[in-house]
C-alpha cells in the first residue's frame, strides 16, 4: 500500500520538459536525501541517469526507516510514500515534495485529487496513512509481514505490535521502533546459492570470526528472485569462517542451517524482529565449537 503525490511541470512555449537528473532532483532536498538499494559501482551511473529512466528509492541515512520512491512518469514528477511509512519518513518526503514544486514552480496532486502548493504541503495528514497501516497490523499481528525499509526488510512481533498498539503515540512508537531496526550494525548475511555434487541447491550464509551478523531466523527463497525454485528445495547451511594465521580468512566448517542455530549460545544471540537474528561478535574459538 501506499499513496502517491504528482507535480506536472508546466508547459512553456515550444520548450520540451527535460526530466530532471536523479542528482539534480536529489539536490533540491532536503539535505541529506540519497539512493538506497544501490550498489557503490552503480551510484555514479544512477545518479546522472534521468528520472525518465529510474525509479529511486530515497531517504536520508540515519534518519529515514522506509524512505519514499521518486521517479517521473505520464509527463509528471511523482512521489510515493510507503504506508505504514515512519513519521521522519513522511516529513522528509513533504520537504521533497515542497522542494520539487518551489523548482517546477507546479501545484503538487494528491492520489485524491486535492492540491497542494509548496507552503501547504507540509500541513498533509500523513499521521491518518500511518494509523490506518497500523491498524491492519494490529488486526493481524505474527502474520509474517515484512515491511521493506532503507536497509533491512522488517517483520515486526507480536510483542512489538503491542508495543506501537498501546503507546501513548502509537505512531511515533512505530517509527522509534522500525528506524532502530534500520539502524542495528551488524553485517547482512547473504544468500549464497551453490549446486552440491548430486546436483541438489544448496542455499549458504556465512558467519565469520569477530563479525556481527544479522541472520533469518528460518531462510527462504525469494519466489520474486528465483521463481523456479522453492525454499524446501534447497538444503541450508550455515558456512563459518575464522581468521587464518596468515590473516586470510578460513573455513572451520559447515553446519546444517537449523542445526547451528540450535547450537548457538543463548547469550551470543539475540531477536531483531520476527524474521532476523543478531548474532554477536563470536571468538575463532567459539566458531570452530559451532563447526563441531
């Protein structure tokens, strides 16, 4: 779900519109706004590429939980707002907004036909989008959900969703607890797909020495990525890596996925949502224990 603003560059006299450049727009603000969800090899090209080519998805780092998509399409500068988005979210997707139409010199649109200008914009109700993607949420909470955000995907708790349910704002506690889910340091594993010798999937995350790692709690297939395979295909393991003498990395060993989860120390781990655990910086010592 989410809901959508427009802002229709006014036609002038035998001028054709030139779509503003992903950097260009980005520079009108609010500062701090960039990419996400782009490869550092990548940015460059992205950047001077044409809204007419892209759609981005932008935020600011360290504030931003969801960010909002730009592009420009039909003729029209658009911007997309996620719901539920974080409060910080919607603000700063207000300010691009009022930012784009103070440079167009062009009323911005609501998907409900209501225009606003540059001054007025930031008045939008955005506090009414939030309560209502809350409320589905509370309808149906442990549903497995997973909400996209600006670095990590994330599926909240029931115990989380009672949280935001009851809170005096519930609103404001949603963005609290959505940003710190975001803004956790450890390092993302990465699905690693390799064929075994009998021709079996085999689906890999690595866990290495003195590293913190951000772990599902039960990995899957995404069917959007690889629509030919499915997660019960696929044999998991958990792939772990300790520091070699000559300081190159090493492999202790493998471990089935489940199995090592299992074995893990109740103090070494903790839960970020529903759908991902934090493992702690784990010595070479304890990795080879893991190994067995």
């Amino acid at each position: 779900m989410s809901l959508t603003f427009t802002i229709t560059p006014k036609k002038r006299f035998l001028r054709f519109h030139r779509a503003l450049s992903v950097r260009e727009a980005l520079a009108l603000g609010p500062e701090g706004l960039q990419p996400f969800g782009i490869d550092d090899e990548d940015l460059e090209d992205l950047l001077r590429a044409s809204l007419r080519d892209a759609v981005v998805h932008v935020g600011v780092p360290e504030l931003s939980g969801r960010g909002c998509e730009l592009s420009f399409e039909g003729g029209a500068y658009v911007v997309r707002e996620f719901t539920p988005a974080t409060p910080v979210d919607w603000r700063l997707a207000l300010d691009l907004l009022a930012a784009l139409s103070q440079h167009l010199e062009a009323p911005i649109v609501d998907e409900d036909g209501a225009i606003w200008s540059a001054e007025t914009i930031t008045e939008f109700d955005y506090s009414t989008d939030i309560a209502a993607g809350i409320q589905v949420m509370t309808r149906h909470p442990g549903d497995g959900t997973m909400l996209h955000g600006i670095i990590r995907p994330v599926s909240l708790t029931v115990a989380m969703i009672e949280d935001i349910r009851t809170a005096i704002s519930p609103i404001e506690r949603f963005g609290e607890i959505f940003i710190e889910i975001q803004d956790e340091p450890g390092y993302d594993a990465r699905l690693q797909l390799s064929e075994a010798p009998d021709g079996s999937v085999l689906g890999l995350y690595a866990l290495s020495e003195g590293v913190r790692t951000v772990l599902p709690r039960t990995p899957y297939i995404d069917p959007t990525i690889y629509p030919e395979l499915r997660s019960e295909d696929v044999t998991w393991k958990l792939v772990l890596v300790v520091d070699g003498e000559s300081e190159e990395p090493e492999l202790a060993g493998e471990i089935g996925y489940a199995e090592a989860l299992a074995r893990l120390d109740a103090s070494s781990v903790h839960a970020l949502d529903d759908a991902s655990l934090v493992v702690h910086e784990l010595s070479g010592d304890a990795i080879r224990a893991l190994a067995g």
